[in-house]
C-alpha cells in the first residue's frame, strides 16, 4: 500500500475569505474610533474650561476682583501654558468672571 502524501494549508479561496471579513472589520471600527476621539477631546476641554473656572474664582479671593484673560491667570502662575492643550482649536474669554469658549 502507498501512502498519499497531501501538504497541509489554506487554499487561495479561503485567504480571500479571511481578508474580507478582517477588511469588513476595519471599515466597522474605523468611525467608530475617529467617534471616541471626538467625544474624548470635547470633555478633556469642557474639564479644562471647569479647572480655569476654578482658577479665576481663586484669583479672585486672591486679588479682589477677576482676572481680564486667561493670560492674566497665566502670569500670575494661576494657570500654565501648557494647561490649554486640552482646548487648542478654542479661545477662551473671561467676561465678569464667567469662563466661555469663543470660536
């Protein structure tokens, strides 16, 4: 009797197969992952315009009345520099000292 002799591995079908669903996966997860950086950096900002909230409050207590800009909290070391990172695309303006974004 003679032994048959068959290599083991995928057929070009089953390949093809395997890389559609895998590229059937990426474009799922693709939005959503650009979704959760969105949302990711829209509370990472809304927390900073909170903590700057906190800041001009404690300047105030500090000084006696509110700071004109965040620079003004800036120069003071109230706040640094690279604290707004969390809101680059945004300014911030302190108008009776109420902390709002403006576009």
């Amino acid at each position: 009797m003679q032994k048959e002799h068959f290599q083991k591995g995928f057929t070009l079908i089953e390949m093809l197969i395997v890389l559609f669903i895998i590229s059937i996966l990426i474009l799922i997860a693709i939005p959503n992952v650009t979704k959760h950086f969105a949302t990711v950096d829209k509370k990472g900002c809304d927390a900073y315009v909170k903590m700057v909230q906190g800041q001009v409050e404690a300047y105030r207590i500090d000084h006696g009345n509110y700071p004109s800009s965040t620079t003004e909290l800036e120069t003071n070391e109230y706040l640094k520099q690279t604290d707004s990172k969390a809101c680059e695309s945004k300014k911030l303006t302190i108008t009776d000292g109420k902390v709002e974004i403006s576009k």
